[in-house]
C-alpha cells in the first residue's frame, strides 16, 4: 500500500533526525526549518509521530499470501 510506504518512509526520517541527535546534538529537521518551534518543523514532527502510529497497525496485519504457494 502506498500509505505504508509513506508513512515507513517518514518514520525512517523521524530515526535519522533522532539519531543525529543522540549522537551529534544535531536536530536536522530543526536545522533545515527554522527551529523547533517553526511552524514547519513542527508539521514535519507531527507527520512523523502519526506515521509511527501508522506503522504499529504493520506489526499487527495479516500478511497476504503468494499467489501460487498453495496448490498442488
């Protein structure tokens, strides 16, 4: 699905700015926004938490089977 892979895509982001943090002291999203407090940057948090949400419904999924797998 193309939500799961957006919503993977910035929780990856959200990883990397946390990262850079952790190790650097270095807020990229901050940086490339305007600071924490921007009204940009703050989108760009908020984004990334609902699509971590998003993303424990993945853990929970049924997946789907190949086609083909079962016959025979």
């Amino acid at each position: 699905m193309l939500i799961d892979k957006i919503a993977l895509a910035l929780t990856i982001v959200g990883a990397l700015n946390w990262g850079s943090v952790g190790i650097f002291r270095f807020d990229c999203v901050a940086f490339l926004f305007g600071g924490q407090t921007a009204t940009v940057s703050r989108i760009v948090y908020t984004l990334v938490a609902l699509a971590g949400v998003w993303c424990i419904t993945m853990l929970f999924r049924e997946t789907e089977p190949i086609e083909g797998m079962n016959e025979g």
